[in-house]
C-alpha cells in the first residue's frame, strides 16, 4: 500500500472541509499526457474565479488516473458558475485525450499494486469468484471533502458504500 500514499502530496493549508472532486479516467494517462493535463490544471487553479473572487484551489493527477481538483471555501465559496468551469475544463481533457472522465459506473480496486477497473454490474462476479475480497482496496470517489478524501478515499471494500449495497461483511 506504501505505493499508494497520498495524503502528504495534499496541500496542508486547505481546510479540512474543503470542497473535493474526484474524476476517474477509463485509463492511465501517459507520462506526456498527465504533465499537459497537470499544466491545464495549474493554468486552470491560477484562474478559478467564483463571482469575480479567487477561489483557492488545487488540483493533480494522482495514481497517473485520478484527477483531483479541491476548493478551499474558507474565503470564497465555490459558485455554481465556478463549478461549471471546472465541468469544462475536464470535459476538455476528456475530449483532448480521449478518455471518459465521468463513467461512475466503472470502479477501481488495487490489485497486486496495480489499479484494475471493474464494471459495477461485473462486482457480483468478482466477489463470487474471488479475484476480490472484503479486504481489497477500493477507490471510493464519493469522497467531497479534504478530510473525506484523506480517510475515506482509498478503503478495504467491506468499509465502503458497496458493503451495504452488495452486503460484503468478511
């Protein structure tokens, strides 16, 4: 799991109610790809405006297939035109690199230190036949806060929204 340590790379003056969106890609960006989608993120951070006000923001590439943009409201809130603007920007990325970036019906577990996708309709399957258990980590990108994504973003299945959906216990 040390392959999969985050948390230091989050920007330690964001509160820890900070807004959080997490966007998925169907693949792996290549090392090309991820260093523009990092310069369109950084361009995009520098600009982030809610109603004329700077929004404090961050956003990265993490695990090469995560992309991850965080709002601190501490000083301005997150609009719903400031939201919008950064719906584009990854509409953006998703149509530049060819890649779908709002499939919330595919789902990312670590296996042998890798990340594999998983279709959400193929999870009985899984389970059943063992390639996953209670105990594989699962990326839960429901994950809307700093602190949420710090604690509830990479955990064993069996402590995730799908536990009580597909009642895994063990």
């Amino acid at each position: 799991m040390e392959l999969f340590e985050f948390k230091h790379l989050l920007p330690e003056d964001f509160a820890p109610h900070s807004r959080v969106w997490i966007y998925q890609s169907s693949r792996r960006f290549m090392m090309s790809e991820a260093l523009q989608i990092e310069d369109m993120l950084n361009q995009f951070v520098e600009n982030w405006k809610a109603h004329g006000s700077p929004v404090k923001g961050f956003a990265t590439i993490f695990f090469g297939q995560f992309i991850v943009l965080m709002a601190d409201e501490t000083a301005t809130g997150v609009s719903g035109c400031s939201t919008d603007s950064s719906v584009r920007l990854i509409k953006e990325i998703e149509k530049t690199f060819n890649v779908q970036l709002f499939d919330r019906l595919s789902l990312a577990f670590i296996l042998k230190d890798n990340i594999q996708m998983l279709p959400l309709s193929q999870l009985p399957y899984a389970l059943e036949n063992e390639f996953i258990n209670a105990d594989t980590y699962y990326f839960n990108n429901l994950a809307d806060t700093k602190e949420a994504l710090e604690n509830n973003w990479l955990v064993p299945l069996k402590n995730s929204w799908l536990a009580r959906k597909f009642a895994i216990t063990r």
